[in-house]
C-alpha cells in the first residue's frame, strides 16, 4: 500500500468515476485502476462496484476510503508542521461551529486566523452539536463548540456562553426583546419543530412537559435555515437560540422574544479532544473562537448570551 493508491481510493469514491480520479490526479486512467486493484489485491475483497451512475464503493471500500482519508489529513498536517517558517504556526486547522452559531462567529473567525496566523490552513465544518460531538470523537474535527455537554472521558469541555431560546416569527406578530412570552401561550400557536433526536427538540419538549403544555407541531425540520423559512411563510412560530436569529433581528426579518415559565436555556461549550499533545495550530485557533465568542456577546451580537 502506498500513498498513489490511497489517494486514488479516496478520489473515486468521492467522485464516482475513474476518469475523473486520474483527471484530479494528473495521471493517466489505467493507473487509478491499477491502484484499486493493487488494495483489492492486498485487502482480499471488491472495494468497489460498477453501477449505471459510476462508481459506486461496497461497505468495505467505504469503511477503508474514510479511513484513509483521515491518515492523508494527517499527514497533510505533519507537512504543514513540520515545515514551518521560523517564528510562524503552521497547520491545518478543522473547526466545528454549531448551525446556529455560524452567522455570528463564522466570518469574523476565518478574518481574525487569516489576519493573525496566515500560517494555518482553516477548514470550518457547521453542524448540530450532536454530529459535531461525533466528529470530535472521530478525530474528523479538531475543536468544537458544542452545547449543555461536560468533560467526557474523550473530550474536554470549556463553558462559554449562557443563553435563552427565543420564541421567532414574522415582523406582523410583532414580538419584543423586552417581553418574554410564557411557553403556554407560545404553544398555542403551531410550532415550526426541530426533527426529533435534536438536541433542541429536546430542550423544548422537556420544558413543555414541565410546563404542561401540548405542542402543535406544524412541520419538523433538521435545517435551522429552513425554520426560519417556514416560519416566514406563515406556517407556525418557531424556538432557536438567539444567537442563531441576531442578524434576523437586526434586519428586521423575524420578531422575537425570550421564552418564560418555564426559561429554556442552553450552555455553548468548546469541547477538544483529550490527547497528550495540542498542536500549536489547534491551539492558535482555539483561543481565536473564544476571543470571538466573547468579543460576539461583549459586542451584543448574541442576544441574551451571558459569558461563562
């Protein structure tokens, strides 16, 4: 096994076809075959299969492309670090923003590493705390902000940010900042839901039971983009953190107000993975997001979030 062959593993089961894996690798089209064969060969099973839409990897090639995939990250990684100018962090860099998150943190975090650390290769991967959690177990991420989740055996976990959900709908309903509405009368409209599973699907069924209310789920969604769509369109009123609706507040998009008796909250944490040594990349990069976390609630663009 050697690098060629992991490389034109991964390639084709990225794109679906040999051709194109030997356009992307500069190299004619019977290498890339050749190389596939060479890892049936020394693994003793198909990784792949020929199907009408291309080339389609079996359970086995999969399992073995995400794997490589990986072990070519790190080394990617080791290149960078071990090569670097004197004096600069080097590296590659991957960070993991909660969904609702992104809008306030994304931008200004990729401006302030390429400003103070051109150094570092930044790839930023949003998600649901959940997926994220996954992917820093994984080893597919290297920090994280997550949310309500405390040190575990893999992870270490910071506190941040403190914060309300919100209850948002259109400008004609004309909720205030300034007056909470209790969870029984947000519930009597239909609610626009994350799906079941989500973590904030179960913060505010939680506080619905303890407030003894029945939800009207209008329509279930994984996308917090697409509840804000919905909402729009007239469908129900939705629950979001309120910093995953700032910028909707600010352009006059949706109206909003905190929820009350009972108050759904939630903790954004930053969670890395317990290893004996953190790259000085990753740490660059770490004290980067909680400087913009911070400087996001010190600054108002994350309502009601109160630093930890």
């Amino acid at each position: 096994m050697d690098l060629k062959q992991l490389k034109a593993l991964v390639l084709v089961a990225d794109v679906g076809s040999v051709t194109k894996a030997a356009e992307l690798l500069h190299v004619v089209q019977p290498a890339v075959t050749r190389y596939i064969r060479a890892l049936e060969k020394e693994f003793g099973t198909p990784l792949f299969e020929r199907t009408r839409l291309g080339m389609r990897p079996t359970e086995a090639g999969a399992a073995l492309a995400e794997r490589a995939r990986r072990a070519l990250t790190e080394l990617d990684r080791a290149r960078a670090e071990l090569t670097p100018s004197p004096g600069t962090v080097t590296g590659i860099v991957t960070v993991g923003l909660l969904a609702s998150t992104a809008e306030t943190l994304a931008e200004p975090l990729v401006t302030a590493v390429l400003r103070e650390h051109p150094g570092v290769e930044l790839r930023v991967l949003t998600a649901y705390s959940g997926h994220l959690q996954q992917w820093l177990d994984a080893g597919d991420v290297d920090l994280s902000l997550l949310y309500d989740l405390t040190s575990t055996p893999s992870l270490n976990v910071t506190p941040l940010v403190d914060e309300h959900l919100w209850v948002a709908a259109g400008p004609a309903e004309g909720l205030r900042a300034d007056q909470p509405v209790p969870l029984a009368d947000v519930v009597t409209h239909p609610l626009v839901m994350p799906q079941p599973g989500h973590g904030l699907y179960s913060l505010i069924t939680n506080a619905a039971h303890e407030a003894g209310a029945a939800i009207d789920v209008a329509v279930h969604t994984n996308s917090m983009a697409l509840q804000k769509q919905f909402t729009l369109a007239g469908h129900g009123w939705t629950i979001l953190p309120s910093v995953g609706i700032a910028e909707d507040l600010e352009n006059g998009v949706l109206t909003a107000a905190p929820v009350t008796e009972p108050e759904i909250r939630r903790t954004v944490v930053l969670g890395m993975p317990r290893t004996v040594r953190v790259a000085p990349a990753v740490q660059v990069v770490a004290n980067t997001l909680v400087r913009e976390v911070r400087a996001a609630v010190d600054g108002g663009r994350w309502p009601s979030g109160q630093l930890r």
